[in-house]
C-alpha cells in the first residue's frame, strides 16, 4: 500500500528509472557533476511542469520552501537558480530525447488495443507541425523573420492513444515537407496530413513503401482522369476517381496513377479534394481518414495549454530541446498512469488533480478512484452501488 506516501513520487515510481540511468550513461550526463545529478534534475523539471510553474525561480522558492519534502521526491542536492539554469544549459537533451522515446514504445503497447472508429485495422497517424514564437533578442539562434524567432514541432501522433510517434524540433524556417525526410514509414500503416506536405517525389516513397498517404489537393493540381466510379452522393461524396498527373514534375515524381476524391463536409459545407494511393478503401472511409487528422491539431493545443512549451526556462537551443521533450514525457507519464490506474479521467483532468495534489499523503488509487476505507468496510452494499451510480463511478 502507498498510504502515507506523497502522490508525486508514486508518480514518478511509474517511470523506468534504470533505462533513464542507461540513457544517462550513454551521454555522459553526470560526469564531473558535484551536485544535482541528472535524475534530480529531471525530477524537478517534471515537477515543474505538473505543477505549472513558469520560472526558475518559482521552482527553486516552492522547492526550498518544503524543503523536508524533497528527501522524498528523491532530491538530495541543494536546490539553486544557479544549479537548475546550469544543469538546463548543459545536460545533453539527448537524454530526455532517448528517455521520450522508450516511453513512446512503452505507451503505444499500452494502446495498441484501442479501437479507431473507422474501418480499418491498420495503423493510422497524423502528421503536422506547430510554430511556437520566441523573442529574437532572447533567442537569436532560432532567427525566423527580421523581427522574431521561432522553432517549428514537427509532430506525428499515433491516434491510438493520441501519442506522440515522432516528434522533430527545428527552426522556424524550416519547411513542413522537409520534415518527412527523417520519418520511417510501416508498410500498410495510414499517413494523413494536409496539403502543406505536398510534395509527390515524397508521396512516391511512401507508395513505394507499402504505405497509405491520405492529403488534399491543391487548386493548381494538374490531372488527367482514367476512371469513375459511382459515388453516394447522400454521404457527400461528389466523385470517386483514378487520375493520372500530368503536370511536368508532378509526372515525373510520381509515374502510377492516383486516387481522387471529391467530399462535401456536411458541417460547414466546404468541398474538399483528397489525394491518396489507396485504390480499395471506400470513399467515405477516406474522407473519415482525414477528418481523424484534426487530432494532431487538439494535440497541439492540449500541450500548449497545459503544458510548459511556450514559456522557456533557459535561452540556449540545449534548454529548449530539453524542456520540450521533458514535457513530452509528463505528457507520456499522465497517459500511461491513465491506463495503468484503468482510468476514466482525461488526459486533462489526471493533470489537474496531479497539479494540486503533488504534496499530499494518498495512494494514488484512492486520490483517483475515489475510495474511502471506511465507507467500503461498512457501507451496505446495494446503497454503495447508488451512491456510485449518482456520482458518475
């Protein structure tokens, strides 16, 4: 039992901390470090991003504050601005990267079973990238325009779970399409994303590969068509072909023949133009494909909101790096302490119940779900099945 220890390090117990220490080694992370090691350091950081603090100096006060309650978290060193700004300018963020990504296998095993309200089995995935604005003064390493920097979230979300498979952090100038040169794509696994990544030499690799694209066409898309097939116009569907591109580049790019789509969204009554190279899948099942790549935008929304990605603690490309991936992890830990506890709860509300409950004494699985010792030992029965009934358990 876990009564009478504090929620925050029960949290953090969830989390493999020998292949944290792996990832540690492989970088040198606390070689000719005196003090603040790279898993206290880590541990604060993820502390501050649950908690919601956007300064160092806000952490160091509430840290030292309950001073006597750091022993516990597992934070024996004394705890500095000094030693965090330190620590967040150079402990490799290669670390947190390499720790991000076995919490991804990790978490995607937990969700693998979860079914997509669509109909197929393969795997589906959304791809798009978020521009996060910073000052040019502050951070000129990441020059973006005459009067601002910015870096850009390059990010594919598995949308089973909503985890982030891939994630690449650039420069605000870099463009979308360059992106999926660093991606792998699985042989009959779904790839939506919108028209911004098109680009038809990139779309041939992934045909090549045994892979499903789903995107929308440009205005200026030229083609020729070689088949039509029927479509049910009661579900919006417009037309249903297999067209051959003719524009010059886009010929040579892309030699085989291509399926487009026509759709009405029901909704807001705008027309839209799908492209893919999958010839078997239903029509209605394609325009729902991409109807799905709007996860990826709540994705974005969900970690900007509520997450610690917009304010940076450090100016150095090293401290950004760092502190993303950090919060991708609080992201990773909150969903797979979501299934681990069979929760019912939300990705956001886990998040706010963490967030006021970090120095509590209570087990995690009766701050969740709500237990009470004494109204389980002797509450009768049938009125307890009420009572949880009328609360929504």
């Amino acid at each position: 039992m876990d009564k009478g220890k504090l929620v925050f390090p029960q949290v953090m117990a969830i989390l493999p901390w020998r292949r944290f220490q792996t990832c540690v080694e492989r970088y040198h992370g606390d070689k000719k470090t005196t003090t603040l090691t790279t898993q206290e350091f880590f541990k604060i950081m993820v502390f501050t991003q649950i908690t919601g603090l956007e300064s160092l100096s806000s952490t160091v006060l509430c840290l030292n504050a309950l001073s006597s309650q750091c022993y516990h978290f597992g934070i024996r060193s004394k705890i500095t601005k000094s030693n965090l700004a330190h620590a967040n300018h150079k402990r490799n963020w290669k670390i947190f990267y390499d720790f991000a990504q076995i919490l991804i296998k990790e978490v995607t095993k937990l969700y693998h079973n979860d079914p997509i309200k669509l109909d197929i089995n393969e795997g589906l995935y959304a791809l798009d990238s978020t521009t996060i604005d910073l000052c040019l003064t502050l951070f000129p390493w990441a020059h973006f325009r005459k009067t601002k920097s910015a870096i850009k979230m390059h990010t594919m979300i598995n949308l089973k779970g909503k985890i982030p498979d891939f994630i690449l952090i650039s420069t605000g100038k870099m463009h979308d399409v360059n992106a999926m040169d660093h991606m792998d794509w699985e042989p009959g696994c779904w790839y939506v994303m919108d028209r911004g990544y098109l680009d038809f030499e990139r779309f041939y690799y992934i045909h090549q590969c045994q892979a499903w694209f789903v995107t929308r066409s440009k205005k200026n898309t030229q083609y020729k068509r070689v088949y039509s097939k029927k479509v049910d116009q009661s579900k919006g569907l417009l037309c249903d072909q297999k067209v051959r591109l003719t524009g010059t580049n886009a010929l040579k790019d892309y030699p085989e023949l291509i399926r487009r789509i026509k759709f009405i969204d029901g909704e807001t009554g705008k027309r839209l133009v799908f492209l893919t190279n999958n010839m078997v899948a239903s029509a209605e099942t394609i325009s729902q494909v991409y109807k799905n790549r709007w996860h990826v935008e709540l994705f974005f929304k969900w970690i900007k909101q509520h997450l610690c990605v917009k304010r940076f603690l450090g100016r150095s490309d090293n401290a950004v790096r760092s502190q993303i991936w950090i919060a991708m992890c609080v992201y990773l830990l909150i969903l797979k302490l979501k299934k681990r506890l069979g929760l019912e709860y939300s990705a956001y509300e886990i998040l706010q119940i963490l967030k006021v409950s970090t120095f509590n004494k209570r087990s995690l699985s009766s701050m969740f779900l709500n237990e009470n010792t004494l109204f389980d030992n002797y509450c009768n029965p049938n009125l307890k099945t009420i009572v949880r009934l009328m609360i929504g358990r």
